[in-house]
C-alpha cells in the first residue's frame, strides 16, 4: 500500500457518465481518493452517503472526492443516481489501479480467502503527494474524520 510522503499514483478511469477523469488534472486541490468495494451494498452505501452529506464542505476547503471500485459505468450510474451522489465514481473493473495503490489484495470471509477490494482512503495534498492513508476503512464516521483532517490541514 502507497505511504504517506510518497507520490500518488496517476491514473484515467471512466467515471459515472463515461468522461475520462485523470487524477493529475486536480492537481492544486486537495483530492480524497477512496477505494470502496461494491456499488449498493450496505457498507458502500453507507459509506458514499457520508460523503455526500460533507461534500459541500469538502468543495468549500478546495478539495474533490473521488471514489473508486470494480464495479461497471453502469453499476457506477445507477448507483449515484439513486443515493444523489455528486462526486466521482470512477470504474476500475481490472482493478489496476486499485493494485497500483495496494487498496486489492487478500481477503478473507467465513474462513474462505479471496482476492478483492481493500476498503482504503487516501488524502493527497494539492502537490500530488499522499498525506493520509487510511489502509482498512471502518465506515462509520470516516467522512467526517476525513473532513476534520481537512480543516486542520487549512
């Protein structure tokens, strides 16, 4: 997984309505890149609301909310949608990104291993360089966490 000081990795993924977003283009603001699963699962849900909810606030301290999974521009569109999500969604269906950031590796359920989606969030400064990893998200509460950092990084 990237640490905190190193450069973020760049990358173009397709986003919800199938534009082209390249992370090096927010360069001078701050960008909260976060990895998350599943569209419309619990968890994710869940997750994304939160940062609807802070999502002026974010816009307020120059930053951007990208939020990246597996899942189809489709799946991505439906999903944001549904829940009014006005960040980015970007679709990473080969998952190289995710491997890129180490945000995929092994999981495990009910005894049973398998490879998938870390869920990770990482703040990069308006330079390009990682100031904040969250390597294994526990939802509850982390928009607001992420906003607090924000704030104190003003």
């Amino acid at each position: 997984m990237l640490k905190v000081g190193q450069k973020a990795v760049d990358f173009t993924l397709e986003d919800k309505s199938g534009e082209k977003i390249t992370l090096s283009s927010f360069l001078g603001k701050t960008v909260v890149l976060y990895f998350y699963p599943k569209d419309n699962t619990p968890g994710c849900t869940k997750q994304a609301c939160s940062f609807r909810d802070v999502y002026d606030d974010i816009l307020e301290l120059g930053g951007v909310v990208i939020g990246v999974s597996p899942d189809s521009i489709a799946s991505h569109t439906r999903f944001a949608e549904k829940h009014g999500l006005p960040f980015y969604l970007l679709a990473d269906t080969d998952h190289q990104v995710a491997e890129a950031y180490g945000a995929w590796g092994e999981k495990n359920m009910f005894g049973k291993k398998y490879m998938g989606l870390i869920r990770s969030t990482f703040i990069i400064d308006a330079e390009g360089k990682i100031i904040k990893v969250f390597p294994k998200v526990k939802v509850k509460n982390h928009a607001e966490e992420i906003l607090e950092i924000l704030k104190a990084e003003q």
